[in-house]
C-alpha cells in the first residue's frame, strides 16, 4: 500500500516551507519574507516514530483566484488537498485570523478532508492568541514555531493519529533523473510530458521553479523519481536573494541525482552555461 499523504496547506507567508524543512530535517525547501516563492507542490518522504508518509509543501492558497499564477497556484493547492489523507492548515499567531484564513477553512470544511489548524510563529507557550483560530471551525489549534521547533514533536503525533493505520511506505525508486539547464528552456515542460500531467507550473517567463521538485515517475522499466529544477544561470546574474537559494537547491538535487538531463534550448543552441553545468 502506498505510503500517507500530508499536504501542507495556507495563505502566503505564513511558514509553510519552513514548517516543511524542519518536518524532513532539511532546507528542501526555499524560503524567503517574500510571499509567492512557493508555486509547485514539493512533496518528498519524511519519518516520525518509524511510520512514513509523503509530506507536500504547496503555494500560497488563494480561493479566490481565477487567472494567472494566482490561480495556477490555486489548482496545485487543491490537487494536493484532493490528494492528501491529512490536511496541516498553517495559520500565522502574528496576524491572527485573516478573511483568506477564513476563506481557506471554508473550502477545507467544504472538501471534509482531515484538518489540523497549525498556528506558527508563536513566540512562548500558552500564547492565548492561539484560541482565536478556533474560529475557523477546523478543530483544536496546535501551536508551533517552525523556525525554532517549539511544538513540532506534538504537532507530528497529532498528524500520525490522523493517518490510515495500516498504511506502509512503497519501495524506494530505482534512481533519480534530475532535469537541469539554464532558466526557461523547458524543462517543467519535459517534465510534465514525461508524467502525462501538469505536476509544475509553466510560464513563459524564466525562473517559474524555485525549489527542486520530487515527481515519481512509473515506467514499464521501473520507477524512478524525476526531479524538476530552477533554471541555473551565471552568479552574477542571480536577481535576488531567492534566486540565489533556488540556483543552491538545483545544485544540491543535481549532486542527489543518479542520472541528470540537461535540457538545451534549440533556438538559442549551446552555450558557454551549458558546458559549465
């Protein structure tokens, strides 16, 4: 039987991808103070008390978006809520309870998948911010700071306990393709191609990915693990901070790789990029 699924859920900004590092252990994730650095679902395994599940990091979710990445990241949001036996709906103790909080535990109500509200970024134990989310009608809050670790060990036994008992993990994969190459030179393209579904999001502007992106892929030769990741450009060319960090994680997955396809654009030919990489 397949390993569980737990999908991490919540408005921009509020500490889902540091939630997500700290659960595996690992800066898998980027993260920065800007909201949207997160498009994709990332979705790798993770362990607590020897029982596996695949946990997945996803955009901020905005209901209410009907174009543009907004709504791109929207629909990757709701495919892994669709997906998932276990929601953790991440909530921010500085803000309180926002309308797009309100907004989220409507439509996570409205889908009946198993909910726990997360409240992240509290600063001390018996914060009675926290009593406020139970507004959002999903249950007990759990307190937790991701960034530090307070609450983690009981925000994960809480998560366990609303996780099919009898499930066990899958074996694991053959090998990892890591799909690498300059910004925008299709390689989320190749890569949903090759899934026969929109697993990452794709645009015409470059840097669209920012996090190396887990997919398995099941071929009649096995089952491997393609990895989707950021376009690589020249370090003088990094645009900001989170440019840098999404090029180090690209890096990083090509490094984890047991086979890498590097993905040149035609139009453009080989250039002195591609023979650095």
């Amino acid at each position: 039987m397949s390993a569980p699924v737990v999908a991490i859920i919540g408005r921009p900004n509020v500490g889902k991808s540091t939630l997500f590092n700290r659960i595996i252990g690992e800066r898998r994730a980027v993260t920065h103070d800007r909201p949207g650095v997160t498009r994709d679902r990332n979705a790798v395994r993770a362990e607590w008390l020897t029982r596996s599940f695949v946990l997945v990091d996803t955009g901020g979710f905005l209901p209410a978006s009907s174009e543009g990445r907004d709504a791109d990241i929207r629909r990757q949001a709701e495919m892994a809520i669709g997906l998932a036996d276990a929601i953790l709906f991440v909530v921010d103790a500085h803000t309180g309870v926002t309308d797009l909080d309100q907004a989220i535990a409507t439509q996570l109500r409205r889908m009946g998948r198993p909910t726990r509200v997360i409240v992240n970024k509290v600063d001390k134990p018996g914060d009675t911010i926290v009593h406020e989310f139970h507004s959002l009608g999903l249950g007990e809050p759990m307190p937790i700071a991701a960034e530090g670790g307070f609450g983690i060990g009981d925000m994960l036994d809480a998560t366990l306990a609303m996780l099919p008992e009898d499930a066990e993990p899958e074996e694991k994969p053959d090998a990892r393709v890591a799909i690498v190459g300059r910004p925008n030179v299709g390689k989320s393209s190749l890569v949903n191609a090759l899934l026969g579904e929109e697993r990452v999001l794709v645009e015409p502007r470059a840097g669209t990915t920012v996090d190396a992106i887990d997919a398995p892929w099941n071929t009649p030769h096995g089952k491997f693990v393609l990895v989707d990741t950021a376009g690589i450009r020249r370090q003088a060319e990094f645009e900001d901070q989170a440019e840098f960090y999404a090029t180090m994680r690209a890096l990083h997955a090509l490094e984890r790789a047991d086979v890498a396809v590097l993905v040149v654009d035609t139009k453009e030919g080989f250039q002195k990029q591609e023979a650095r990489l």
